[in-house]
C-alpha cells in the first residue's frame, strides 16, 4: 500500500544508498566471474558436450581474491552476511505481514546431495508435503517422467506439473529458494548452514509456508553461493589445464539442476545430425504456475474480496505474491509476444465488476 512513488528500484536504493551500492557490486563481482568462467557475461560459450573447453588462470583467481576495481570474496561474503541480517532485522519488524500475506500450505521440491545437504547442480530430486513427510527422494534425472506429469488448463497457457503418484489436485509443488531451504537437512557452507539453522527454528522444524519468506531463504542462499566461490577460488584443481573430453553421441539427454528460480528440467532428443527432434521443458516458472495462482487466490479473497473497484494498490499486492516467485513468463509459456498483467474481478454471477490492465511483466 506504499505510494507509487515509492515502489521503484530508485526509491529503494535512495532510501538505502549504501545496501544499494553493494548491492550493484555484488551484482558486479558475478558478472566478472561468469565472464571469466564462461568467456562473456551473457550466454557463456565455454560449456561444451562432456565439460568445458576453458581453463581458469592463476591471474585470474588472484582477480577475485583480492580487492580491486571488483570487491574481492572476502568482501562478498561478508556483504552477503550483511543484507542476511538485514532482511532479519525487516522481518522483525513486519513480521506479522511478512508470515500472513499469500502464506498457504504446499508441497516443496528441490535437489539434495546424497547427504540430505541443498545441491544446486548434480543431486538427485527430493519432495516433501506441507507437513515435512517425505513424497519423493533419490530421483534422479533419467526417471523423471515416471514421476512427474503435466496438466493442462483451458484457463492458461502454462502446464501444471504434480508428482503422478499424488495426482493434479495434490501432487504440486513450490519450487526455488524457500523450497529448497526446506527440503534440504543442511548447507555446505558454514555461514549458510547457521543461517539456515535459523530459518528452520523459526517454524520449529516444519516446512516454511510463508511465501515471503522466500527473499530471506534466497539471500541465505547468496551467502551460500558467495562461500563456495571462495572455497572453489582456493581450491588448487580448478587451475588445472582443461583436456576437451570424448564423449559418446547419444540420441537423447536429460538434464536436471537447480535455477535461481527453481527446479529446471530439460530433456532432449536428437538425430544422426545433432538437430533436436524432440523438446521438453520443465522450467522453474511452470513449476510455481500453481503456487503463483494460489498466491493470487489468497490475496483476491483477504484483499479484493467484497471491493467493488480494484485501487492501484491493490493490484500491486497481486504483483507482489507473484513477483515472490521471480516469475519469467516467456520460457515458461507457449505463446508469442507479450502478455500484460491484467486484473478482472467478476461477481458472483460471473459478471464483471472491474478490471485493470498493466503492461507486461
């Protein structure tokens, strides 16, 4: 309900100049690493069938651990610590908003090492219910099929994943940072593995419902991330010579790791000639498409409900619990162009009453 003025990445950054500014570097520091490991900053092209094709340089190493016109790990780390605490400190005070607003029992899915520990890249897929009880473990990639399956709705043009042992109605799941805090037993990193010893207490070892609670999980997972660059920085085998491996062509691949968004499922099929002949895409934005519509459910029954007019305020609340889920509408969808946020509420005779309409997200 803040004024609109107000609502702005500006406004934000004028009101906390110096988280802003960190912030900016933080973001600056990834993008010196992507480009260093991956050859640009945006679309890497160092990744090739069975590894990569790059090697990492000793000046370069030094480039991150030292400061410079980029702030060294250390400091990344120790910022990260930073906005943990500040985001702890926020919640402290709104607390009440912050556990209520679009809060709603759900199923979680992410990946886990064999130990139970969060795994953004190579673990196996592990689900668990509202209550904490264990719906999936140990899957890994090449059997997704056998446990996933994806509904269709007239109403959307994104598919509804659901575990098919649970069926439609039960078997979705959240999925991204508040997910994978709760289906994890730990963190890899020390300060990370603290702060999510925090993180659980506060809903005494039960899965974290709150979906805003999903900005303090993903800066825990920050924390995490800048902690392992360090170890990986120190560790003296990511300076070792790069050999272009052999692999073997197959006809079909499949893929499963963790997004900053969530769960990510590419699948693949291909001919004698290397072009794709088949294509399926699980991304993380399909599997919140449920979590986000019941997201605006809650906040068309505690916020809109018995409102003849929708306010700008209001519609900003439904931006609000879907932009929790940092939703990208155009890989998760199967429609071209864009798609503008436009709000309709509509009595119940199925008449509408009012409607707002927003450019596109």
């Amino acid at each position: 309900d803040a004024p609109v003025e107000k609502r702005s990445v500006g406004a934000v950054a004028a009101e906390h100049s110096e988280l802003a500014r960190k912030g900016i570097q933080m973001r600056q520091f990834g993008q010196e690493l992507i480009k260093a490991l991956a050859g640009k900053k945006i679309h890497g092209i160092t990744a090739i069938p069975g590894g990569v094709h790059k090697t990492f340089y000793p000046h370069e190493r030094e480039y991150f651990l030292t400061e410079n016109d980029t702030p060294s790990v250390d400091t990344m780390i120790r910022w990260s610590k930073e906005v943990v605490d500040f985001i702890k400190d926020y919640h402290d005070e709104h607390f009440n908003w912050l556990d209520s607003f679009a809060s709603y029992p759900s199923g979680h899915l992410g990946l886990v090492g064999a130990d139970g520990a969060l795994e953004l890249y190579d673990g196996s897929m592990r689900a668990i219910d509202s209550q904490g009880r264990i719906n999936l473990n140990d899957v890994h990639s090449d059997n997704y099929l056998k446990y996933f399956g994806e509904g269709v709705e007239k109403w959307s043009y994104m598919k509804f994943p659901f575990l098919r042992h649970l069926g439609r109605q039960e078997g979705w799941s959240r999925v991204g940072p508040l997910a994978r805090l709760n289906v994890c037993d730990s963190i890899p990193t020390p300060r990370a593995n603290e702060e999510l010893k925090e993180f659980k207490a506060y809903t005494n070892g039960k899965p974290n419902n709150h979906t805003m609670h999903t900005h303090w999980a993903r800066l825990i997972e920050v924390l995490h991330c800048a902690e392992a660059i360090r170890e990986l920085l120190n560790d003296p085998e990511i300076l070792e010579h790069v050999e272009r491996p052999k692999v073997n062509r197959r006809p079909e691949g499949i893929g499963i790791i963790e997004a900053p968004r969530g769960t990510l499922i590419h699948h693949y099929k291909v001919d004698e000639k290397g072009s794709i002949t088949k294509c399926n895409l699980i991304v993380s934005t399909t599997h919140n498409n449920e979590p986000m519509n019941r997201a605006v459910q809650w906040v068309a029954q505690n916020v809109l409900e018995q409102q003849d007019e929708i306010t700008d305020g209001m519609l900003n609340q439904v931006e609000v619990a879907i932009r929790a889920y940092d939703p990208c509408l155009s890989c998760a969808t199967h429609a071209m162009g864009q798609m503008p946020l436009i709000l309709t509420v509509l009595d119940h005779n199925g008449d509408t009453v009012s409607e707002h309409v927003k450019d596109a997200l």
